[in-house]
C-alpha cells in the first residue's frame, strides 16, 4: 500500500524522461480524489484508497502514451460546467469558452432580455449550447452534429447539467433546413485545421478527426455555413464562428464574398490571437 505522495513520486521520472509534465500527476490524482470526496491535500500522507490506487495505476499507463488526461477521466469542464468526453467528442478548449463570452455579451447588447432561436452547428459534446442555455435561459437552443455518437454525448451532457437543449443529427445545417427552423443567432465551432497540418501526437492520435479537419485550406466548413445560412439565419441575425489565429484575411475575405452587405468583425482572445469571427447580417 502506498501513499498518495509516494503514488506522485513513484512516477515524476518515467515522466520527466518522457518528456511529459510531471504535474499532470498530482492534477490527475486530484481528480480522482475529487470523484472520491478525498482530500488530496489533507490526506497527501495517508495510505490511498485502493480504488483510487486501481485507477491511477491504470490512468497513468494511459497518459504515459500521451492519451488526454481529460480522455482517462472521462470529463472536462467548459465554462465552469462539467461535460463528460470520449474519443467521440473533441475536448472543449479554453478559446471556445471565450467564444461562449461573446455570444453572451453580444446577445445583452442585440437583444437585451429577449427570447431568441440560437444554434451550435457541430456541437460535438455540446459544450457550446449547454454553456449557453445555462448563462441564458431565454435562449431556446439547438445543437447538431453529424456524429450520432457525438450527440449521444452532448444529450448526456445537458442532462448532466439539467440544460434544455434540442440536439438534431446531420450535416452542417441540413437538419435546420430539413425541419424548416430559422434562428436568430447561428453559432460554430466547426473543424478548421488544415488536412496537411502537423498535430500534436496527443490530438492526432486521440481525438476525433471528423473534429479536427476542414480541409486543404481548413476553411470547407465555413463554405458549406456561408452558402446555406440565409435558408436558416433570420433577417439581420448574426453568425459566430471560432478560427484558427492565421486565418483572419481568408475567412473574413470568404465572409464578405457570401455577404457584402453584412458587418464582419475579429475578435482576438485573451492571448492576442484572432480567434472569433462576428457576421451580423
Ligand atoms: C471543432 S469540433 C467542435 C466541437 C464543439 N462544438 C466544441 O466547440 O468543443 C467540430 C465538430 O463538428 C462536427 N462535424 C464535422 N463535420 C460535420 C458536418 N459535416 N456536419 C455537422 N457537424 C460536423 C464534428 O463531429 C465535431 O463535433
């Protein structure tokens, strides 16, 4: 039997060697104390429990082939909510919370204490349109992926965080189209990587591709939205979209291609990068 700090320390070299942070040891113990009602702290000196010990063991050799330690726990937070994940769902990012901030400081500034149709187009584990369901719930949301597997997570997840949430399966805005449904406000987070860009083995290898890849210039998803989004964005309605930080010129050139007449405007996020695309129709 051993202690939580000797269960660290039994494996901060194999780490170091590795190249991988040796923190991510204490954060994952952490958790799993957490998911235990464990003091880490408290309890650092005392014998583990074993179930603890049992899934550390088997949690370790997972991240030691470089899995996302938020795949080994099996969730993730995203803008303060839980939000259970699998390698059918992309890990929310931190940027994408910034996208949720956004929405909600222009949504104050548009339609102020208004009831409003919103959708999160490619919503993988749903973080988008639960966040903002729970921030605002005179939002009515939809949600659609073209992973049923993907939904199946995302319904779990506004379940698990008791969000009312309508999720559709299809592709892009298909099943907007198909049920005839018009929002005020069409949100994205759509895979803008590049087919031949290098990825970190930790995304390459764990996380889903469908997820990841827009192809040859990362911008095929955007296409597909801008072609169709008259059909489901109501009249002077707005757009968000998430984006890869060096794809300002291309995506806002693209925007006003489909839509002359619309505002379009970047925002960076909190590390100086472009990173949010506003269309207000
Ligand atoms: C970058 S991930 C974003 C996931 C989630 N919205 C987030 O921000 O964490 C892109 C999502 O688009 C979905 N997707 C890929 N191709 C699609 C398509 N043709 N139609 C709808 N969704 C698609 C993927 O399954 C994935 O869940």
């Amino acid at each position: 039997m051993a202690t939580y700090n000797q269960l660290i320390h039994k494996y901060t070299k194999t780490f170091n060697d590795k190249g991988l942070s040796a923190n991510m040891l204490k954060a994952f113990i952490f958790e799993l104390c957490n998911d235990n009602n464990v003091n880490l702290y408290l309890e650092m000196d005392n014998e583990c429990l074993p179930v603890i010990e049992e899934k550390y063991e088997e949690g370790v050799k997972r991240l030691l082939n470089n899995e996302p330690m938020n795949y080994v726990l099996g969730y993730s937070y995203f803008y303060g909510y839980k939000m259970l994940v699998n390698n059918d769902v992309l890990i929310p990012r931190y940027e994408t919370e910034e996208l949720v901030g956004l929405i909600l400081s222009k949504y104050d500034e548009y339609y102020p204490k208004m009831n409003i149709d919103i959708c999160d187009v490619g919503t993988g584990s749903g973080a988008i349109a639960i966040a903002l369901k729970k921030e605002e719930d005179r939002l009515n949301v939809y949600a659609s992926d073209i992973s049923s597997e993907a939904v199946a997570v995302a319904k779990e997840n506004a379940k698990l965080n008791d969000a009312e949430v309508n999720f559709m399966v299809g592709s892009m805005l298909e099943p907007y189209i198909e049920n005839g449904i018009k929002v005020d406000v069409l949100v994205s987070n759509p895979p803008y990587i590049k087919n031949d860009e290098t990825l970190e083995n930790s995304v390459k290898d764990y996380e889903p591709h469908l997820a990841l890849f827009g192809g040859d210039d990362g911008l095929k998803f955007y296409r597909i939205i801008f072609e169709n989004a008259l059909k489901v964005v109501k009249d002077n309605g707005l757009m968000f979209f998430e984006m890869g930080y060096d794809q300002k010129e291309n995506l806002t050139n693209l925007a006003k291609e489909y839509f002359p007449n619309a505002i379009v405007e970047v925002f960076k996020d909190i590390n100086k990068k472009d990173r949010m695309l506003m269309i207000k129709l």
